[in-house]
C-alpha cells in the first residue's frame, strides 16, 4: 500500500448534509463576490472555481473510491407516491459554458472512507477474487458479433465490457464510458477482451461519461476520438476535456439534458442522479458530479445508462420522472465485500430491484466480467442475477444477460 493510496483514503471529506431537492433546470452555478450563499434550489454553495489537477495522478479507481456501510445520508425529501412529477427540463444548449461549486461533496449519499476503512480492507485482503475461484475466468461469456444493421428508427445496445456500450439510437451512434484499454490504473489486466474493436466502430456521433474513476473515464481512449466528437459530462469535468483538445463538450448538473441533432429527429440525452462518488488525483474529492444517462429516441423509446452506482432512492425518483422506461443497463459487480462496496456497487439483486424501481421493462447487466476489482468470484454475478430476476417472475426475455461483444435491437413500442 503506498503511501499516496493512503493519503487518499485519509481525506475525508465533511458530513453529508441534508438538502432539498433540486427543481429541473436549477443548476448550481458559482456566483460571482466573495459572499457564499446557497443556490436557489439545490442547496450548492457558490464560491471558487473548481481546483482542476493539471496530470492523472495515480488513484485506485475503486480500492479507494467506496465507502462503508453507514445510514445512508439522502440529499433529497421525501417523494409522495401521489406526487406529479416536474416536468422535464428545457435542453441546454451543446457546448454552453457553465460555472459549477468547488466541490460535490453534499450529493454524497454515503460519507467516503476513511483510514480505518483502509486498515480493515487491508487486513482482510479481500479486493480480489479467491484464488481457487480464477479458473472460473475461463467461462465468462464471450462472444464477440457483427453489430446489427442500424437506421433512423433502431435501437440498439452493443456491449464491449464493463461499462462500454454501443448505443444506436435514432440514426446516431453513442458510447458509454468507452474503456478500450487492456488495463487501467490501479486494477489487474482485463480478464475478457473488448467486445468489438476499435477500427469495427462505426462513426461515433457522441461520447457519455459517468463519472471520473479510471474504468470509466480512460484517457487513451478518448484520445483515439477526433476532437470534435461530442463529450456529454458531468458538472465540472468540461475542463479536464477540454484540456485534452475536445471541442465540443457539455457538461450537466442532474436533471438537466441537451438534445443531439439525428438523422431521424432529435435524441433528447438527460443527466441523473447516482449513489456514488468522485476522485480522479490526491485533491480533486468530489470536485466534478457523477451520475448516470436517459436517452430518449425520437420515436419515446428510453434507455437509462447507470454508470457505477450503488442501490437508493435515486432509481425510483428517476423511474418517476422518466416514465416507460425500455431497458435499464445497470452495474451487478464489484460488489464484495458488502461492508465497503455497498454505498457505491450494487449487487446483483439490487440491481434487479432498481430496475423495478426504475419502471424498466428489461435489464442489461453491465460492470462485470471485465475487470476483477473485488472480492466476489468471476462468475457469481451472472448465477445471482437470473435466480434474483427469476424470483420476480417476470418474463426471461427480458434479462439482457449478454455476453462481451453481443448485441441485442429493442423491439418498437
């Protein structure tokens, strides 16, 4: 354990307070002076601008980043089930230049972990699979396809492992936290390949970003983007892009959306909240939003990206704001030991659970199979995830249990 690893760990950042929520289209945006008062809705204190770090310091992108179970700390009300949903928010503008708070830190729904958090996980060793369960590598599924034929009107997901999809949408063709990379900081090599090469993607027309860790935001593979490809972000990230030469970047604090010109209409892409956190170098805790992706077709069809999350209220508020949810690509790794990992991974039954908050009618199981960066054996995910969506008696069709590289359309309405 180095001596930066522990530094990391030790920064703690202040209580989690209870806030209000949000109304759609209240961004928190710096004000101007030396005087820090709320923001008008969110509860975010105005103030400096965000301390950018200058160079990726080297960060374990998940044996640093969660916290313990704790009682989860909400930064939102009560939601009456009776309650009519705000309506959804006018699009931003692409590119719009935007001020954001110095830190995050009040959308924790967990505290972060601290030294004796790292102490216990230390003790216990157990961030890596058992070594009698590595041979099960050997089975994971792997079946790497032609992408199906896209137009105007299809939809469809092509998985490439972990958190990287291939969404085709409206004529258009997105990416998730494109990871390419054989390994990143912090974490063994992967374990499957990626599902589709690079030099088989088609046009990439956009690219969205969860939150900063290093197996979700990979440096070497946005630098094989043009600069011009669009970069959809979280609040606070628009200047580590354009840092990096990209041009047309856009950065959303939750609840907010823009609206990608298509070939067949426009596809309205919102950003949601997430139980989870962010930290890319030593002095950037919470410096940049985290949280996950709605996009919506032309023609209604929704599909919500989760990023990294961990199971909370968020699912359903989304599923109340966003009805009619199609499919739901939601993470079912990284999840053990429970007592760390919780706040911030779900588990497989979670994530069964969050899609049924969400309203989802199927569910794609993603963050697993790819990286091994915790403690449970390679294939259990899998094995959980039909027994617990098996038990909710829904139909089998609509577990997406892909395989890295498969693809499947989703039917019209």
């Amino acid at each position: 354990m180095t001596e930066q690893t522990e530094r990391s760990l030790a920064e703690r950042p202040p209580d989690t307070e209870r806030l209000p929520p949000a109304a759609p289209g209240e961004a928190a945006e710096r004000g101007g002076g030396a005087g820090h008062t709320p923001g008008p809705a969110t509860g975010q204190t105005p103030g400096q601008t965000p301390g950018q770090a200058t160079a990726d310091a080297p960060v374990l992108p998940h044996a640093t980043a969660n916290a313990p179970v704790l009682p989860q700390a909400t930064t939102d009300a009560p939601v009456l089930p009776h309650a009519t949903p705000p309506p959804l928010t006018a699009p931003r503008p692409l590119g719009e230049p935007r001020t954001w708070p110095r830190d995050f830190t009040h959308r924790l729904t967990a505290p972060l972990p601290g030294v004796r958090a790292l102490a216990r996980i230390a003790r216990e060793g157990k961030l890596r699979p058992p070594p009698e369960t590595l041979a099960e590598i050997q089975q994971l599924p792997f079946e790497p396809g032609p992408m199906p034929a896209a137009d105007t009107t299809t939809l469809a997901v092509t998985w490439a492992g972990h958190a990287s999809w291939i969404i085709r949408i409206g004529g258009l063709t997105v990416l998730t936290d494109p990871v390419w990379s054989r390994k990143i900081l912090g974490t063994p090599a992967r374990v499957t390949p990626v599902g589709v090469r690079w030099e088989d993607l088609p046009p990439v027309d956009a690219v969205v970003i969860s939150h900063n860790h290093y197996d979700h935001l990979d440096a070497p593979t946005l630098k094989r983007l043009p600069r011009h490809t669009p970069l959809l972000l979280p609040a606070g990230l628009a200047p580590w892009a354009r840092r990096r030469g990209f041009a047309r970047v856009t950065d959303l604090d939750w609840w907010e959306a823009v609206e990608l010109p298509a070939p067949g209409g426009p596809v309205r892409v919102d950003f949601v909240p997430a139980h989870h956190w962010s930290k890319r170098t030593l002095t950037d805790t919470c410096r940049s939003l985290w949280g996950g992706w709605l996009l919506t077709a032309p023609d209604g069809r929704r599909i919500h990206f989760a990023g990294d999350t961990g199971y909370g209220h968020w699912f359903e508020e989304i599923g109340r704001r966003y009805p009619g949810i199609d499919l739901a690509l939601l993470p079912i790794g990284a999840y053990d030991p429970r007592w760390m990992l919780r706040p911030v991974h779900t588990d497989p039954e979670e994530a069964v659970k969050a899609c049924q908050d969400l309203g989802a009618r199927a569910l794609a199981p993603m963050h697993w199979s790819t990286f091994l960066l915790s403690g449970e054996p390679p294939l259990e995910p899998l094995h959980r995830v039909r027994a617990a969506w098996a038990a909710t008696g829904r139909p089998r069709a609509d577990l997406w249990d892909l395989p890295v590289g498969a693809s499947r359309v989703l039917a019209a309405r």
